[in-house]
C-alpha cells in the first residue's frame, strides 16, 4: 500500500510540473510531494516537507529540465 501512495503522489506532483513557473511553486509542490512520500514511507512529514521544499525550489539552479 506505501508503494501505492508513493507512486500516487509521484504522478500528481509530475502531472503538475508544467505548470510551475517560479521557484516558489515549485518550492511549494516540493513540499507538498515531500510531506506525503514522508508519511507513506514512516518519515516526519515536516522532514519531508523541508527536504521537498528546498528540492523543488533550488531544482532549476541544477537541472535544466526545472525551467
């Protein structure tokens, strides 16, 4: 079953992708897919939250395919 809502909040977050201009939607959608993964896996939501957030907001300085 975590397998499941991991792969579910994985596909939420990607189908929003393109819609995410500036770093802090995607800060935003990378806390939110941070506070769900974190508690279908047994983590703190709020670890996961602060991970995804920072991830989603710096994501654009690293990747190219964030912008």
């Amino acid at each position: 079953m975590q397998s499941f809502r991991i792969l579910l909040a994985v596909a939420a977050i990607a189908s929003l992708s393109a819609c995410l201009d500036n770093d802090l939607e995607r800060g935003l959608a990378g806390a939110a897919a941070g506070a769900v993964v974190a508690e279908a896996t047994g983590v703190d939501p709020l670890t996961g939250a602060i991970a995804g957030g920072a991830a989603g907001a710096l994501c654009d300085e690293v990747i190219a395919a964030c912008r």
